[in-house]
RNA sequence: GGUCGAGUAGCUCAGUCGGCAGAGCAUACGCCUGAAAAGCGUAGGGUCACCGGAUCGACGCCGGUCUCGACCA
C-alpha cells in the first residue's frame, strides 16, 4: 500500500483547493479532514467546511460527525478517523487528509495510547484548581510523574488537572501513554506542507472572513443559537462563532467582532505553524501566488 | 488670536513627594496525549513631542517651540 498523502498547514493556506485538485486527478481518492471544528453539523460557513459541490465531487470524510451541542473531543475524532480510514482501504480507494488540527493529526499518524477518563477524579481535581490554583496540582503531579510533570507549564490547569486525572484515574503515569509528542518515528504518511509569508497569509485570512460575513456567517450563528439544545462548550469556542455570539449579545459592534475574529485567525494560524514546524517529517512547500499549482507536482512525485 | 487639556513601547494608557521607565493588548519564540479554532509560558521593544534652564539628579519643576483636541472670540 502506499503511504497516504496528508496535506497540511495554517487556515486559509489553500490546503483544501489542493485535495481536491488531487483528487481530480486520481480517480478513487477520498478526502479525510482533520479538523477539530468541521465535526459539528450545520456550522458550515465560520468553520469553511468544503461546499456541497466539492462533497458531491469526491467523498469527504470525518466531517459533520456531532451535534453543535455535543463536547467534542480528540478520542472521538481518532475514532471515526479510523474507521473512515480503513473503509476507504478497504473499498481500494485512496485518502487524502486534509489537516489544520496539529494534535488531532498526530493521533492519527501516530498510533497513540490513549488513556480514558476517570471523571469523578477530574471533578475532586477541578475543584481543588479553583480552591487552590494548578500550582499545587503541579507539585503533586512533580511527585507522581515527574516526566509528565516537566512538561507542562505548573499554570496550565487544564493540562495539570489531565494529567493528574490520568495518573490517579489509572494508577499509570501520565507519561507512560505512548512514546510522547516529541518522538516522531517513520510513519507511513507522506506529510506536505503549505507555507507562506505571514503578511500574504493574513491578507488572505482577512479577504476569508469578509467572504464569510457576507455569506450570512452572522445568520448562521443566530440559527445556532436559535436551537433549542444550543451550543456546547467545545463547539462555542469556534472562531468567527465566539465573536458573533459576543456582537448578538450585545457586547461589541459588528465591525468590531469582524476585526476580532480576523486577530484571532491569524493568531491561530501562526500556532497552527508553530505545532506543525516542529515535525521533521513534513515536506514544505514555500507557497508564491497559487497553492493548487505549486503542491500539486509535489504531491504527484510524494504519491 | 485667547483659555484650558493632552503628547510616555506598534496601540490604549498608568507613572504618588524630583531618585534605575510601567501595565494591558499587539509582536516574536516556545510548550501541549479525551476542551487543541482550546489552554499555558518566555522574550524583545522607549530620543518620556522638541529646545533651553534651575538642580547632585527631571518623564515630573521653570521658560519657550511644535502638534492634536475642546471651549471662547
């Protein structure tokens, strides 16, 4: 079998464009997307989900996977990653993944160990953060993990609590889980990059989110919180949904939250680059003027 | 033309009695194993509008100049 081809890179690099060209060419390609966002239903327009065209031109997988009200979360995602992956190599097809979620993408290349959860230790832990601060959580976690513990931030609750919930949920230290997200051993994917100059990328991210208030981005988000189950904590925090939401309740001005949300994507993005660059695995392509044109040959000699 | 107010980091602004120039945001860099479009950390960055004066010492006090704003003519 030959490696998969993944193409990744920071939102409103093109990446998209890119499969799909790919897969207009190859007869027998499905795309896979490893998108963190893209999994809830009807958040189309602010998560730039492919169109209906492009979804009735080549199959695309692990999209529209959850209720706007359901939390969301990477095991899941894994998953229904799996089982997209292994129908498609079962049907003889071939996959294409279109990747913008570092974390998620590299729980699909890289087989992880993934601990459960232990949600009665994460409420006393939870608790414990509020009355006491991650701090103290961290020095225990020292004592217990000292490995896990080293590589987090003693302030960074959300990931001291896991890991703590992990270690005393299980009895196994956090850190015994896999080899670590530094390790990044061969893997039968073909990871190809799509790179450009911040200013060009922000310009892009700019013209994107006016595109998509003029697509009634702001409607979409008033059905949204129209329906009776709502939105849930994970889905909320979508970019270009948390400003809206922040604009509809009075908060901000329209002009306003446009401008937020433009930050913040290219904020995003750059952390985007940041989890990506890291990888030696990936191949980068330094992008001039038109993405479809300039990957493509590279795909073509990767596949 | 006159009066008053303002001018300090890329932006918005603190700065006590004259004693090493500050914050938030932005930017750069790093971290991350069931919230990851989330979360956390580190760093760089200054002609304190300008010129002069008094003082051991000025962002601060005194004199003048410039720019912006408000009000009065």
């Amino acid at each position: 079998m030959n490696d998969l081809l993944v193409v990744l890179g920071p939102t409103a690099s093109g990446k998209s464009d890119v499969a799909m060209a790919f897969a207009a060419r190859h007869a027998r390609s499905e795309i896979v997307v490893v998108d963190a966002m893209q999994v809830y239903r009807r958040m189309d327009i602010g998560t730039a989900k492919p169109s209906a065209a492009d979804r009735a031109a080549v199959p695309h997988h692990a999209l529209d996977l959850a209720e706007p009200s359901d939390e969301y979360a990477l095991a899941t995602y894994v998953r229904a990653a799996g089982t997209a992956l292994a129908d498609i190599d079962e049907r003889g097809a071939r996959a294409v993944l279109v990747a913008g979620t570092g974390l998620y993408l590299r729980a699909v290349t890289d087989p992880m160990d993934m601990p459960g959860r232990w949600p009665e230790q994460r409420a006393v832990l939870e608790a414990r953060v509020l009355a006491e601060g991650s701090e103290v959580l961290h020095r225990e976690l020292t004592s217990l993990d000292p490995v896990a513990a080293g590589r987090m931030e003693p302030g960074n609750a959300r990931r001291v609590v896991r890991a703590m919930e992990v270690t005393l949920g299980s009895g196994r230290p956090f850190s015994s889980y896999g080899p670590g997200l530094d390790q990044y051993p061969a893997v039968p994917f073909r990871l190809v990059g799509l790179r450009w100059p911040r200013p060009t990328l922000a310009e892009r991210i700019a013209a994107r989110v006016h595109r998509m208030i003029a697509a009634n981005l702001v409607g979409e988000v008033e059905s949204l919180l129209a329906e009776p189950a709502g939105l849930s904590r994970t889905a909320r925090q979508a970019l270009g949904y948390k400003e809206i939401i922040a604009h509809l309740e009075g908060e901000c001005s329209l002009d306003e939250a446009v401008d937020t949300v433009i930050l913040r994507t290219r904020q995003f993005a750059v952390r985007q680059e940041r989890w990506f660059r890291r990888d030696p695995r990936i191949r980068w392509v330094d992008i001039e003027h038109d993405p479809v044109a300039e990957v493509l040959p590279v795909l073509e000699s990767a596949s």
